[in-house]
C-alpha cells in the first residue's frame, strides 16, 4: 500500500480495487462499499489524524459508549455523475449542518467544517469509479459519527470516531407502498430526539414497522405522541399529502427531521406555482379526503429514493386506495429534482457542489 499526505489528510490506497467484484446492474442498497472510507478520531479535546484508508472492520473496546448508551449519529447523502463525468453532490453543506446538529443533541463534539469536505471530496475522488454514470445510479454517502470511549459509566463519551463509508446505488424502487397511520406507537416525543439523526431513533421504528407488515403495509406513518391526532412522518422520510391540487406537509419541530430532500420538494414546487402549506396535519383531515376523493397523492422524500410514493392508507382497519392521476406532482417534482442532481438542468437555486 501507498502512503501520501493530500493537504491535511493522509491517504493509504487499497493494494487491489475490488470494482471488478460488483455487480453493478443487481446492487442491494447500502450492502456494497467501495475500496476506501475515512476516518478522524477525536481525543483529548480535539479531532485529529483525519485518514482515508481501506475499507475495513473496526476493532472497538467491548465497553465503548456507543454499544451502551447510543452515542451515533449519521447523514445519508449522495454523488452524482453527470454526462460528461463530472461528478456532482446535492446540498452537501446542509448534511454538514445536520450532522453537527444531531451530534450537539447527543453531547457529541462539533466535527470541523474543513476535515468534512476535505476527507469527503478526497475519499470521492480515490474511489472515483465507483460512480457510475446513468440516471438513477448513484453513490450513496454514509457519515457517521460513534462514541468509542472505553467504560460503562453513564456520561457522554470523551472519545469519538467520525467515519464516511460509501455504496453503489442503483435507481431505488421500493414497489408498492401501502401505509398505517400510528395510532399507538410513536417515532418520537417533544423535547426528545426526533430532530436529530440519531441511531436510536430508527432502531424504535422496527417493532412498530414489522407489525404494521403483519398488516401488509409496508411503513407507518407517525403521528405525534402526546395526541396521536396530527400526522408527521412516514417511515424514514418526511411525508407529503396532496389535496385537490395544494401541497401539505407538516413543519419541522424537535419531533420532525429537517430533511434535505422536504426542503427541496417545497422549493421546486412552489418554483412549478404549486401551492405548498407547511403546518399541522391532522389524522382527520386527511381521512376527510381520502373519503370524499380530495386526496389526490401522498409521498415520502428522501435521500434514497428522493420521493416514495405511497398507494393507499389505512387507519384503525379502515382502508383507502388513492387515485391514479394523469399529473402526478411527485414524479413531476422528483424529475426536476433529480435533473438538477445530475446537471441537466439548470440549477437556479445553487443546490450543486462539484466535486
């Protein structure tokens, strides 16, 4: 292996690319990675050592805080390759300030600003050939964060390991989405951690997800807890309802990810002079249109798919299967979205980031 220092960072290349070993056109997501990934430890008071090495194993202390108090969060972004092999991410200060964010939530240290687009842009253009050009392929982009302090001491951890690992993605198609309104569990309470992308907050999902399975629907959306009456997100993404032809979604609070893509959903569709109305969405005003036929769509955004769109709905063994459009406002909106991901289009907002 290879050593070389680029600015701040110090590189070990891989002896061998395992590139020839994938299969490209039958990818699962997020279970492929590429050669290299980065790595920046942060110990007495400081982060320090940032590196991109081999994709490897971790070998952590049994009694690191991360396995018994879920000190972990992480980001979930993407690049893209355009025509002309140019290789481009989407929003990626927004990711920086997210991380930071959900780390302060959880007494983690602040991760600088230089050490994150520098190891990421190197580590991008190390495994540059990874990215595959093609409309819907992309590489999906995994910072993390972990608490790696060895002891079982209720505190904060006073060590830290910042990592970016990477996968090859294909165009993302989930199948039919059928969902369950919550009307027992919840995603997350005020003053909790709902806001932040903290491990903990998806691995309480599971149970409540895998019933609604039982079911045969495929996510949940959740409803706040205190009330269970207004509507919040839908799975891992944020959540859209389209009544008659005006676009409604609930405002982000310390219960709501502030996610990159709802952002961007409200910009383009008010760009299109769609009518967009961010504020509480209560259960039964959406039951109300799926009743007298005003729901015309619901659909969840994302990193992973940019926006799901979801079948039909069901709420306490009722269920209701929504309409088929001859104009969709989410595959309309997810077409310029993903335009301007990669580069066809023109980028008024200033979304891009070349890499």
């Amino acid at each position: 292996m290879s050593k070389d220092t680029i600015q701040n960072i110090t590189v070990e290349k891989a002896a061998t690319s395992r590139i020839n070993e994938v299969d490209f056109d039958n990818l699962v997501f997020g279970s492929v990675f590429t050669d290299h990934m980065f790595i920046c430890d942060y110990k007495d008071g400081e982060w320090k050592d940032p590196k991109i090495v081999p994709y490897q194993p971790l070998t952590l202390d049994p009694s690191a805080k991360v396995f018994h108090y879920g000190q972990a969060v992480f980001e979930g972004m993407k690049a893209y390759r355009d025509d002309d092999d140019q290789v481009w991410l989407f929003r990626p200060d927004e990711n920086y300030r997210r991380i930071n964010k959900s780390g302060e939530r959880l007494a983690m240290p602040e991760f600088p600003e230089q050490f994150f687009f520098e190891g990421l842009t190197t580590l991008l253009k190390l495994d540059n050939a990874w990215i595959k050009k093609g409309f819907g392929n992309s590489l999906y982009i995994r910072p993390f964060v972990i608490g790696t302090e060895a002891g079982v001491m209720a505190s904060p951890s006073q060590e830290y390991k910042f990592m970016i690992i990477c996968a090859p993605a294909q165009s993302y198609y989930a199948g039919d989405v059928r969902v369950k309104i919550a009307d027992h569990y919840s995603r997350a309470a005020s003053g909790g951690t709902g806001y932040a992308k903290a491990a903990g907050n998806y691995a309480g999902q599971f149970y409540p997800t895998n019933l609604a399975k039982e079911e045969g629907y495929q996510q949940v959306i959740w409803t706040d807890a205190n009330t269970h009456e207004y509507l919040e997100e839908a799975g891992t993404m944020n959540v859209f309802f389209r009544v008659n032809d005006k676009l409604i979604t609930s405002p982000v609070s310390d219960r709501i990810l502030d996610g990159v893509t709802r952002k961007s959903v409200i910009e383009v569709a008010k760009d299109m002079g769609i009518e967009v109305e961010v504020r509480p969405v209560s259960v039964k005003e959406i039951i109300a249109a799926a009743e007298d036929g005003s729901l015309k769509e619901i659909f969840g955004s994302g990193t992973a798919a940019v926006i799901t769109m979801v079948k039909g709905l069901g709420y306490k063994g009722d269920k209701w299967e929504l309409p088929q459009n001859e104009r969709s406002f989410s595959q309309e909106i997810k077409q310029r979205i993903m335009e301007i991901q990669y580069n066809k289009a023109e980028d008024k907002f200033g979304w891009r980031f070349k890499v």
